[in-house]
C-alpha cells in the first residue's frame, strides 16, 4: 500500500515538473505572485477568473526551481527567477498585457476577519453611525478611546475612528471590538512582486511608468548627451547636425576672411553683405555653446563616439 502511494506521489511530482516546462516554452512571461493569508479554494476562483488569459501554478519552491533549472542550459537567463522565488509564492505564465492583469488580479479581492496578533494589510477604520452592539460593551470601545456614546440601549460611534494602522499588529482588544461590529476589516488579494519577461527581471512598479513619462526621460537624456557632446567637441548621433552646422558657419567666415569667393561664401554675402554681421553671429554660436556646457548633466557617464567621413 505504501509503495502505491509513493508511486503516485512520484507520478504527481514528475507531472508538475513536466507542466512547468512546457508553461516556460509556451509562455513568453512568467509573473511572481505573492499569495500570503489567500485558502487554496480562493486561489481556485481566480484560476477559473484567468481561464485563457494566464496560468497559475501552486507549489513547493524546491519543486518549481528544480523545474526551472532543467530549462537553464537552453535558456540560461531562466537562471534569474531562482533568485527570487522565495516564501509563499507562486508562478503565473502569460502572454497577456501584464498592465490590464494586475489591475484584474487586483480586483479580485478576499475580505477576512481580523484575528488577535495578525499584521494588518491595510488601514482599518471604524465608520461613524448607530451599531448593534449592546451598551455593555461600552468598556471595550472606551479602552481604545473610540469616540462613542449611548442612543437607544445601543452604542453609537461619534465619528470615523482609525482603529488599526496598516503593519500594525492587531491587539486583542481590537479584535474584539471589530468581531462585536461584524466586520471583516481585512482585504487580501493576489500581488505580483516579480515580472521575468523575455530574459528580463523587474519589479511590478515598472508598470507604473506611461508611455509619455518615458517619451519625456528618453527626450531629457538625448538632450543632455548632445549639450555634453557640444561641451567636450567629442561628436555623437545627436550631436551630429549641429556640428556640420557649426562646420558650416566657419567655412563661410574663413571664405570671407581669407578673400576666397565661393557658391555659399557669395549667397551669403548677398543675404548679409556686412562681414561684422557674419562674425557676431559666429559669436552668437560660441555663446550658445558655452550656455550648453552649464547645463550638462553631471551623471552622464557613458559617451557614444562615432566617426564622421
């Protein structure tokens, strides 16, 4: 009897070890879910939420890296989610936008009772108005200077009153007070702490960052390396144009100072026939350039040189 239940247990284990590497071929994105104070029969219904959109799968840690790492040798930057499977987590395997999943996973949310000596997820606050707790009671909410008073035989809270802080562990006496209220203070949900996608591993904040906030870093960083460019005469992509302009400008101030006539040279005596002209503009340049050089931005570090025929 025993060496049939080993052999199922081992028929089990080889399962799910077959089933996340086929999870890890079939799906480009492997999301790290925290799943603390969630019943299995909960984790069930957001399987069943997800159907089509992701898969969950639940387990040991030892069983999932042992998994992974049979997936390395042909996929070396796997190697990174051992780092960072660790406590009660589990694997979600998707191809889906991982912006609308998290707010789909956030949504579905598990309210609990709060139990003496647990760590509050979350603010609780008791709202304002007429209970149904007996005036009997009066002394548990007087304890933890609940703003209160009697109407009808029944307590009454003045106003709203926060009653335990989020990370605050909850005493015995609050968790009287919330049982006598009825209420389940406690909002639980499925978090994701860790996004491994196409070889890369992140925090979820990530998501956090719209498109027009990296238009606007990427803009600010491509206008700080072409100010270091100008400042230090080293020229790079973006630096390019103004360097041939600046080329430009002194061709045509050394044509006309040296008496050489050319095509450009003439154009642009006929548009400026007054050499001082052609030279306070040169000096208008030198002024910019050196403006440019103030506003260099000191953390850049890295410089892309480039070669120009």
């Amino acid at each position: 009897m025993s060496n049939e239940k080993e052999r199922k247990r081992k028929l089990r284990k080889d399962d799910y070890l077959v089933k996340i590497s086929n999870y890890l071929e079939q799906y480009k994105k492997v999301v790290i879910v925290n799943c603390d104070n969630l019943p299995s029969i909960y984790i069930q219904q957001i399987r069943t939420t997800l159907t089509g959109k992701a898969v969950i799968l639940m387990g040991k840690n030892t069983l999932m890296k042992k998994a992974i790492r049979t997936k390395i040798s042909s996929n070396p930057k796997l190697e990174q989610l051992l780092k960072v499977i660790k406590g009660n987590v589990g694997l979600l395997f998707t191809n889906e936008n991982l912006n609308q999943l998290r707010e789909l996973l956030s949504g579905l949310t598990l309210s609990t009772s709060a139990k003496a000596g647990s760590i509050s997820p979350n603010d609780v606050v008791i709202k304002a108005g007429q209970t149904n707790v007996e005036s009997r009671f009066h002394f548990l909410f007087q304890s933890l200077h609940v703003p209160t008073r009697i109407s009808k035989g029944k307590i009454e809270i003045i106003k709203d009153f926060l009653l335990v802080s989020k990370g605050e562990k909850v005493g015995t006496s609050e968790a009287s007070v919330l049982a006598k209220l009825d209420l389940l203070p406690f909002i639980y949900s499925m978090k994701i702490v860790w996004i491994y996608d196409q070889g890369f591993l992140y925090l979820p904040k990530i998501l956090d960052i719209t498109k027009d906030e990296l238009q606007q870093k990427l803009k600010k960083t491509a206008q700080d390396l072409t100010a270091l460019s100008l400042a230090i005469n080293i020229p790079v992509q973006t630096s390019v144009p103004h360097f041939l302009r600046q080329s430009f400008y002194d061709l045509i101030a050394l044509s006309i100072s040296s008496g050489i006539s050319n095509e450009n040279s003439n154009e642009n005596s006929n548009e400026n026939s007054n050499e001082n002209k052609i030279k306070m503009k040169m000096k208008m340049k030198m002024k910019m350039k050196m403006k440019m050089k103030m506003k260099i931005n000191p953390k850049l570090l890295k410089i892309q040189k480039i070669k120009i025929d």
